[in-house]
C-alpha cells in the first residue's frame, strides 16, 4: 500500500509537469492544427536557462526559493522570444502551404534548437546545483511510508495554479474568445476585426511561457538536464495530449496527470509482475531463471519510457479522438 | 462621396478572372442589392471589399480611401461589417460570446452592453438562448446571431452575403424585416441575394452581375419593370 502511495505521488507530479507541457501543443494543435515538435525543445531551452542562471547566482547567499523564481524568471521570457520566433520565421510562411510541410518544419526546428543548446551548454549531462534541501512530508506514522517532498508539492501547485490561470485565460478573457473564435474559423475571426497572426503569435508564446516554468519543474525534480532532454520529453507530453484528445485544454491536463500516474504505475509494479520466480508459479520453463537470479523481471523499471508509446498506440487504434476530443482528426 | 466605391475591381482565382471590372457605388443610408446568378461573381465582389481575396486589379474605395491592400481585420475596423455566405457563426462558442467577438474591437464597455440589448430586441430569440453554443441554433437563428453579430460592431456599411439562402420561407421573410429595421436606423446595406424579387422589393439600388461585370443598374423599382430582369431573374 505504501509502495502504491508512494508512486501514486511520483506520479501525480511527474503528470503535471506533462500536463503543462501537453497544454503547449495541444493550444497551437487547436489553433493552427500544426504538431509543434519543437515545443520540447522549448521546455530543454527553459531548463537549461533556469540552469545558467542558478548556477551563476548558486554562490550569491540569496535564499534557494529566490533563486529558482530568478532562474524561471529568466526562462520564461527567454522561451517566449523563442516560442514567438520559431512560429513567425518557420511556421507562418507556411500557413497555406501542405499540412506536410509545416510538419517536417518543426521537427527541424527541433533540431536546430538541440544543436543551438548544444554549442551553448556543451553535450554534457549537467547537474543542477542541489541549492535545495528535499525535504520529506510521511504520510503515515513508519519510516516506509509514502512521503512527498518538497519539490513535489511545489511542482504539483505551480502546474495548477497555470493550468487554472489558463484555463481562466482562455474561457474569460477577451483575448482568450478570441484565441477560441480563431481555432473555430480564422477568416471569419478576421471579419471581427481580430487579428488573427497576433492571436497565433500570442499562442505561440504563452505555449511557450508554459514550457519554460515545465523546464524549470523538470530540472529542479530531477535534478539533471541534457540538450536532447526535450526530445524525449515532448514525446511524451505529446502522447498525453492526444489520450486526452489533442486540441482539447482539459483532455491536455487528463492526458498529462494519466500518463504521468501510468508511467509511475508501471515503474513501480510491472517489474514485480514479470518477475521470473512470480511468473514461475503461473507458467511453465521460468524455474531454471528463478533458481539462477530470483530478482530478474521481464521487464523491469528501464521500460517506463515504453508505457507512455504503448498508450500512444492504444488510443490511436481504438480512439482517435482521444478521452475528451470530439472531431477524429483526419489531418497530418 | 460615396461611402463605397468599387473602380474596374478584378478578382482571379488562379489566373481565371472571377471579376472582370466592375464599378459600383453605395452612397451613405442607402440599401443597394448584388443580383445575378449563380458565379455571376457577387459573392467575389464581397470577398474582395472586406479583403478576403486579394483584388487583382482596380481599387475598393471606402469613406475616400483605397482599402484594397489592407488586410482583413483592418477593413472590419473602419466599420465594414460582412456577414458572410453561410452565416459563419463560432458553433462552439455562447451566443453571447459570439455577439463579443462582434464588439471585438470596441472599447467602451457600457456602449457595448446597451447594444447587445438593442440587438437582443431585434432578436429576443438569442436573448433567450445566449448561454447555448451558436452550433445548437437552426439554420434561420444562426442567420440571426450572425446579422446581430455584425450589428456589435456598429458598422457604417453592412455587407450581407445570400442572407436568405436555405432558410424556410417563414424565416426568409422575418430576416428581411430586420434588414429593412437596420436600413431605416441608418446603416447603409450592401446585400447580395438569390432572390432577386425580394432583394429588389427592399433595395433603394440595384446592380445586376453577369459572368463578372454590371450589365445593368438603377433604382431598384426600375429594375422590377425592366423587360431582362424579368426574363431572367424574375422568371416571368
């Protein structure tokens, strides 16, 4: 039950920072049907800025909080920049072009931002400076109970208090009828008097800001960071955003919170499951490897990053549309 | 000076001329009519005044400006409203939400607010059902929510592309009383109609459209009278 616990809450925050990154693609998915490869790339690009900036000021004496709201607060307007360069240099000239082509554009946007992070922040795995001390909240009264850290309740507040301030942003602001008028019909949202680049640019950008406090989230729980860590990354925040059913907000935050709890789920119990001594008790031809290594599993907690494709491939095969989507997508 | 003119305005699709030179005025106040059949190129005519498709030749004048290279949301905020072909309402949108994105670029709040009662008294359907998405309104009540979506942004010149089209009769005759309402409180009308009988009855003007260019204009009455209308749009 502990152990149960224990990976419900790695779960629970590793699905939220998914669900903040998910929420990326799906807003430039429902306003311009373009898959934005490049948008983990963005996340790296946070991440590694928040890095540069901890690091400077790691040796300063300011309080750790402080530093980690600097280091956000330097990647934020960094991925913006980055966010609403990449949509006006890239993307828009394609605007009417072939769904294929603005397709293959964002995966070599994605490369070139690896390979831009790469001459910056060298193709070393960095460590983050450990400027905070983890600290541990038991949920029960052993030591083996579930516990969830500091950082964990920092990453899981941060990721709701965004979602619901986008949320609010897009269903009550004027700005945000706009954002939804455009995904329902540009030209007519044009005929309204909106300007219907600046809401893509606007987009772009707050897609982008999103990424950046995911970057920050994901180098402080993890406590490393990589130039190709985006890659990765995005796939995964990609799939959960089409089990929720991509350009929906909220099948975002499902999609993210469930692929977060499957990954965790699955790491935590499908290595006791295939386990070649548990397997022994149900199956023929698992005594000899029981008798050898007792501890080895068929598949063990290295597949984790599987869960989250063999998801992918579920839903593409049985719902298209995702949990919460309502048109199956017929484009590329 | 008219509030609208068009000067030998060319529209191509692809290098095919969908309109080959027209010339057309609506002066402020009135309610002028498009008339012609079907890819006469009246719809075009309007696509390229609001700037949906590029002009391939000629000029759109508009309160003494060429707004022939300005791009679509800066037509719509010199208060050139189109309601267009098909009535192009946001489904997933509230009705009230839709009459926002209307007043999109207004800014006075109360002014605002007192037309979106004035144009729930012209419609007090919507009022009814302003919390539903536009998707869930028939065909005439999306009409409706479009015309009063145009009304938000207090236009000086409303555009009204096929307002009749696939409406029940019934529904046809309760849209043209709100365009002749909107007529008599002094928005000037640029309509374009099938219907050329009821396009004709309620315009001041009227120009006939034929493969891309004017072949005949005039008071709306003369053209009810005239010998060719008859013939081919009245069929009589």
């Amino acid at each position: 039950m502990d152990t149960f616990l224990q990976q419900v809450i790695n779960g629970l925050t590793l699905g939220c920072v998914y669900a903040v990154v998910a929420l990326g693609y799906t807003m430039v998915y429902g306003i311009i049907q373009l898959i934005n490869f490049a948008h983990g790339e963005v996340v790296m690009i946070g991440c590694m800025t928040a890095f540069s900036v901890i690091v400077a000021l790691a040796g300063s004496g300011l309080p750790p909080i402080a530093i980690v709201l600097l280091g956000t607060s330097a990647a934020v307007p960094v991925c913006m920049i980055v966010g609403y360069v990449i949509e006006r240099v890239a993307y828009r000239p394609l605007r009417n072009a072939p769904r294929l082509a603005p397709l293959i554009t964002a995966i070599g946007v994605s490369i070139v931002l690896q390979h831009l992070a790469l001459l910056v922040w060298s193709r070393n795995i960095i460590a983050f400076p450990q400027i905070i001390q983890l600290k541990l909240f038991r949920l029960g009264h052993s030591d083996t109970s579930a516990a969830i850290s500091n950082v964990q309740v920092a990453v899981i507040v941060a990721s709701v208090v965004m979602m619901a301030g986008l949320l609010l942003l897009v269903h009550r602001t004027k700005v945000g009828i706009a954002m939804r008028a455009t995904s329902q019909n540009p030209l007519v949202a044009g005929l309204m008097g909106v300007d219907v680049n600046r809401v893509i640019s606007f987009t772009f950008v707050v897609g982008a800001a999103l990424g950046a406090v995911a970057g920050v989230m994901v180098g402080t729980y993890y406590g490393i960071a990589h130039y190709q860590m985006g890659f990765l990354l995005g796939l995964k925040a990609f799939s959960a955003a089409v089990l929720g059913g991509i350009g929906n907000l909220a099948g975002a935050v499902l999609g993210g919170i469930l692929m977060g709890l499957i990954e965790a789920l699955g790491a935590g119990y499908v290595g006791d499951f295939t386990n070649v001594c548990f397997l022994d008790k149900f199956l023929p031809g698992f005594s000899n490897a029981c008798f050898a290594s007792p501890e080895s599993s068929l598949f063990g907690s290295n597949y984790k990053d599987v869960y989250a494709f063999i998801v992918l491939i579920l839903v593409l095969v049985f719902r298209p549309s995702g949990l919460l989507g309502e048109r199956v997508g017929d484009r590329a | 000076m008219s509030l609208l003119a068009l000067e030998a305005l060319e529209v191509a699709y692809g290098g095919i001329r969908a309109v080959k030179g027209i010339d057309l005025a609506v002066e402020s106040g009135e309610l002028v009519c498009l008339i012609g059949a079907n890819g006469a190129g009246k719809t075009t005519t309007l696509r390229a005044v609001t700037g949906l498709v590029p002009a391939a030749g000629g000029r759109v004048l508009y309160d003494g400006a060429d707004i022939s290279r300005l791009r679509v949301h800066e037509i719509a905020r010199r208060g050139l409203a189109l309601v267009p072909e098909g009535r192009g309402v946001f489904p997933q949108l509230t009705i009230e939400e839709n009459l926002a994105m209307g007043a999109y670029a207004r800014s006075e709040r109360s002014a605002v607010r007192a037309d979106e009662e004035r144009v729930y008294g012209l419609f007090p359907r919507l009022k009814e059902r302003r919390r539903q998405t536009a998707g869930t309104l028939s065909g005439g009540e999306q009409q409706m929510l479009a015309m009063a979506r145009a009304l938000m942004s207090r236009p000086r010149l409303l555009a009204l592309d096929e307002p009749s089209m696939g409406l029940a009769p019934i529904m046809v005759e309760k849209v043209f009383e709100v365009i002749r309402a909107i007529a008599a409180e002094g928005v000037t009308l640029l309509l374009v109609e099938q219907n050329a009988r009821l396009a004709l009855e309620t315009s001041h003007r009227g120009y006939v459209l034929e493969g891309g260019l004017v072949t005949l204009q005039g008071e709306a009455r003369a053209l009810l009278g005239d010998p060719r209308v008859r013939e081919a749009y009245l069929g009589e």
